[in-house]
C-alpha cells in the first residue's frame, strides 16, 4: 500500500504542471469563446444603416408627378453637399434608356440634361451620388408622362434583397465562425476523453 501511495504521489507531483497548463488552457479557451461572442455580437449589432449621410429632400420634376411632356433637365436636391461623381439614369416607359448630358454635382444640387423622349408613360429616374464623407447614396423616383408615342410598359426588374446580394460573403462568415469555434472547442473535446 505503501509503494502505491508513492507512485500516486510521484504521478501527481508530475502532473502537477500539466493540470496548470489545462486549467489556463481552458480558461483562455473560454477567453477566447467570449471574446469572439463579444465580437460577432459587435459586428452584428454595429452593421446599421448609417443615418448621417446625404438624403434626397426634393427632385424636379417631383416624384410620382404628370407632366404633360418629357422634361430637358432634372434637378435633385439633398440635405447636404455632395462630391464627384454623381449619376442619373433616366429610363422610358419602353425600358431604353433615355440620352442624359453631363451630370453636375454642385452643393447640395445634381443637374442634368435629358434629351426629349417622344413616349407617353411612367419613367424611372435613378440616381448615385457620393455624400461629402465620401459614402455613396442611390435611390430613385418616377414620373408619368401624358403626351407621346404609347408603348408597352417594361415590368419593373426585381429588386435583389441584401442578403440575395451577399449572400456568398454571408455563407463564408458563417463558415468561417463554425470552424473558429471548433477549432476553439477541440482541446476540451480531447479533454473529456
């Protein structure tokens, strides 16, 4: 009994070390799992729209108005000053895309020339523009026309959600995360054996 009590002694005065280094191992593991929690949480929870950039106040022609003919010039106007470049797309009841001139950007204002369209119906206007901190807005109105050639009107294009959009970055994070956290969990599965 006694030769057994010394080998359990000598066991233990060498494991010693090892039970520390398990023991910091798993408290850095859980460091590490809330850390990560902590920062996933972050960038969850900080991924909001931004609510300090440029917002469109006012266009001309306005949104959802009848004119009773094609305007040569659009003006839109925001609640603050906008860089270069700025972008206006303007497409026609028949889905072409309506002949623009230069696009200016001065102030708070974007103009541009449109060249007349001879078509009777509802037109998209959509813009891109770069607020003065240098992030990029974009949007769009309509107006419908009254006078002109009558064409078919093109369905409106479906609109892709943001997840549709990234939804290859969306997967890799994903992917990314499981195997973090599994790579975080496998010396506490050997642990356990």
């Amino acid at each position: 009994m006694v030769a057994r009590t010394n080998e359990v002694d000598a066991l233990s005065a060498r494991s010693w070390p090892v039970r520390i280094l398990r023991s910091f191992a798993t408290s850095l593991m859980g460091m590490a799992l809330i850390g990560l929690v902590a920062l996933s949480a972050c960038l969850v929870l900080g991924a909001t729209p931004a609510s300090a950039h440029a917002a469109l106040v006012s266009t001309d022609p306005g949104d959802g108005v009848r004119l009773k003919t094609a305007p040569t010039k659009v003006t839109l106007e925001f609640n603050e000053d906008l860089a270069s470049p700025a972008y206006v797309v303007i497409t026609a009841p028949d889905g072409s895309r309506v002949k623009t001139g230069t696009v200016n950007a001065l102030g708070k204002t974007v103009t541009a020339t449109v060249e007349p369209a001879d078509l009777k119906g509802t037109y998209s206007m959509s813009y891109r523009v770069v607020s003065d901190d240098g992030h990029p807005v974009a949007g769009g109105t309509t107006f419908d026309v009254t006078s002109g050639r009558t064409v078919s009107p093109v369905a409106p294009a479906e609109q892709e959600s943001f997840t549709q959009r990234h939804q290859g970055l969306l997967l890799g994070g994903f992917a990314a995360a499981v195997v973090v956290v599994g790579l975080l969990l496998w010396p506490l599965r050997r642990r356990h054996e």
